[in-house]
C-alpha cells in the first residue's frame, strides 16, 4: 500500500485533521492546567509542575522514535516493503522496551542521589517508569499511523490521550489522592493511550504480515545511526522556539518579561498553528526521496505556499489589530505588549519555514542543515545575551538570526534538490 501523493487538496484535508485534533487536545490539556490550578494548594501544584518537567525531559526520545518509524514507514511503504515494514515495527518495539530499561536505571540512581523532591514517595518513580514506558512504545504506533498517513487516526489518538489525562485526574484529585492521583492518571491514561494505539495500527500490521518473505533488494536496510540527527534536529528546534523565553526572563525587569512571555504565547500559537502542514508534508517527503520521483520541488511548493499563507493571515491581524487581540485574549494590563505582537508574528512565521525545511531535510535524510540550525540558535542566545536592553531588542536579534537561518535552510533544500537532479540526468 504505497502512501498518497501529495496534493493542495489532500494536504489542506489533512492538516485541517491534524489541527482540529491537535486543538481539542490543547483545549483538554489547558482546562487540565486550570482544574489541576484550583484543586491543588499551591505547593502541591508546585510538586506537579516539577513532576511534569521531568517527565516531559524524559520523554523526549519518544518523540525522536516516532519521528524514525514515520520516515522508514514512508520510505517502506513507497517501495511496498511490508516485510520489512513488520520488521521495523518489531525492532523498533524492543529498543523501546531497552529504552525503559535505561531510564529504569537513571531514575534508580536519581532516587538514590535524592534528586527527586523530599516529598515524592517511591510509588512516583515507578508511576514514572510507566509513563514513560507506554510512551516509548506508543511512539512506535504513532510513527507507523504517520508514516502510512493515518492522519484522522493519530488525531484521535491524541485526543484520548488528552482526555483520558483530564478525565482522571480530575476524578483522583477532586477525592483527595492529591499529586499522586495525576500521576496514577498519567500512568493509566499512558496505557490506555498505547492499548488504542495497537487497535489503530493492526491493519498495517496484518496487512504486513500477509506478505510473503522475499529477499529485499531495492533500497537498503532500516539504519538507526540516523536517529542521533533527528534527536539533534528535534532538540534544536525545542530550543529555537524556548531558549528567548528563559533568556528574556532572565535579562529583562520583571514587567518586561511578563509582556514578553505574553508575546512569545502569542507567536506560538503561529508556530504550532503550522506544525500540522509539515507533519503532513513528511511522509510525502520522504517517499519521494525515497523513489526519487522528482516530487520534492511540488511538496515544497504546496507546503510552503500553505504555511506562508497561513502565517501572513495571523501576522495581519496581530499587526492591524494588536490591542485588541491583547485586550480579549490577555487583558488589559498587558496592553504595554501590544505594539510588539506583529512584530513577534513576523518571527514565529520565520520559526514556522524553519521547522517546515527542518522537516523537509529530515525527510531527506540531511544531516548539513544541523550547522546552521545550531549556529544560528547560538548566535541567537549570544544576541540576546549582548542585546537585552529591551524587548524590540530582543525581537530584533530574533529576526535577524531567524531570516539568516531560514535562508540557509533554504538554500541547503535547494542544493540537496539539485545534486540529485545532476546524479539523475547524468545517469
């Protein structure tokens, strides 16, 4: 079952899907943050956003598994290797369970060295082990959904997540089980999370292995040692949208990093806004590479046409209407940011190109567009660090260093894309 092509139609469709899933979730996950907000003391809301962060650090191989088994799904299916496919799927299974193992280990020796917090019992560490567990492994099946291009499937995959998170903690908390009640939640929404994920994927999985054995001779085999570039990528493209927050909290007076904070929720919600176009153009992508069908220039075109207008539909209403997006969204007592908000629009539809050629390249399997990516991104932090007397300062840095990078990602693209139209034609 080769994937589909992609067209304006099927990736407007797509993404649509991928948005209105990734915004119920948001909804769930903020009404968590509410709830969770006015049950808990303040001290044991403390707790849960410490346990949070860890689980959020710790999780994040998840997050480069997935990305894996998306491109070697696509790369798989191009060329109906479905043999191969199943083989994936299962090696990919058991370093997830190797994974738990490792982290089994350090959080042993972050509970023996008390790094945890004096008040978690040792019941959180092994709610712990679980959470990460069942997101190791559930990164595999989302990884196969995206790679096949089950969009509508991983929608509601996280929405369940998201639900189940909501749904329990709030019963757990609101009857006295406190922070140990989120994280029993956490723990079984992680499982219920995992056990649907199976559900989703075992079509691809009995499609896989219905196919007869056969030796495998048109691409060559699934190669892990690209996995430390897709952690590098995902974990630069963290720190491209994070590290301005922490820094301008850090140099600026206390107002002025409440305003910036406000302007930097603002552009993400243009940054995340688009994730969804680059998520869909991926697989495509990477079929394309992968057959080298010469699609690679009208994947760009569409995608990049679709998040450019996107970006520009969000930065002329932060420009032309600030104040009042400010005022309905924040309140009033951030109007002081307002002037900024295009400002910061402009930038995060810059971050929004960038995660798109990120992906893209990733696609491809680049590994040069990891220099700029990391050169720019501290060049950034320097910037910032020389340039914090205010927050245009700050922005200015942040456009400067995010065209550059974004021209060099582009030119890189563009490179990689004529090699193989010279190594084609000369052959």
């Amino acid at each position: 079952m080769p994937i589909k092509p992609i067209t304006a139609s099927f990736l407007l469709k797509s993404s649509a899907i991928v948005t209105v899933g990734s915004i119920a979730a948001s909804i769930l996950q903020y009404l968590f943050t509410v709830v969770m907000a006015r049950l808990l003391s303040p001290d044991s809301f403390g707790s849960l956003a410490s346990l949070l962060s860890w689980i959020t650090i710790l999780i994040f191989p998840a997050g480069v598994i997935s990305v894996h088994v998306t491109r070697q799904t696509a790369i798989y299916l191009a060329h109906d290797e479905k043999t191969r496919l199943l083989k994936l799927y299962r090696r990919h299974s058991l370093l997830s369970l190797a994974g738990i193992a490792f982290f089994i280990i350090i959080l042993l020796t972050a509970d023996l060295l008390n790094l945890f917090p004096a008040a978690w019992p040792f019941s959180y560490f092994l709610l712990t082990v679980i959470i990460i567990g069942f997101s190791l492994l559930s990164a595999v099946n989302q990884g196969l959904l995206h790679g096949s291009q089950y969009f509508a499937r991983l929608s509601l995959l996280a929405f369940i997540s998201a639900f189940f998170k909501f749904f329990l903690s709030g019963i757990l908390v609101a009857n006295g089980y406190d922070v140990f009640g989120v994280a029993v939640a956490l723990s079984a929404s992680g499982t219920i999370t995992y056990l649907i994920s199976l559900w989703l994927v075992r079509r691809v999985l009995r499609s896989a292995s219905s196919m007869p054995s056969s030796p495998i001779t048109t691409i060559p085999p699934s190669n892990t040692r690209y996995m430390p570039y897709i952690f590098s990528a995902l974990f630069l493209l963290m720190l491209l949208s994070n590290i301005d927050i922490i820094l301008a909290k850090h140099w600026l007076e206390a107002d002025a990093a409440g305003y910036y904070a406000i302007l930097a929720t603002a552009g993400k919600v243009i940054f995340f806004g688009t994730v969804a176009i680059s998520g869909v153009a991926f697989p495509s992508a990477t079929q394309a590479s992968a057959t080298g069908s010469g699609q690679e220039k009208h994947i760009l075109a569409i995608s990049l046409s679709t998040v450019l207008a996107l970006a520009a539909c969000a930065v002329s209403l932060y420009l032309f209407f600030p104040q009042q997006i400010i005022t309905i969204v924040f309140g009033t007592d951030y109007l002081p940011a307002a002037p900024h908000l295009g400002h910061i629009g402009i930038i995060a539809g810059l971050w929004a190109i960038i995660q798109l050629y990120v992906r893209l390249l990733l696609a491809k399997g680049d590994r040069l567009f990891l220099i700029p990516l990391a050169i720019f991104i501290a060049a950034e932090v320097a910037g910032i660090s020389i340039w914090h007397q205010s927050i245009s300062a700050i922005l200015l840095v942040l456009f400067i260093t995010g065209s550059l990078l974004a021209l060099s990602l582009a030119l890189i693209y563009q490179y990689s894309i004529a090699k193989n139209d010279i190594a084609k034609n000369y052959h």
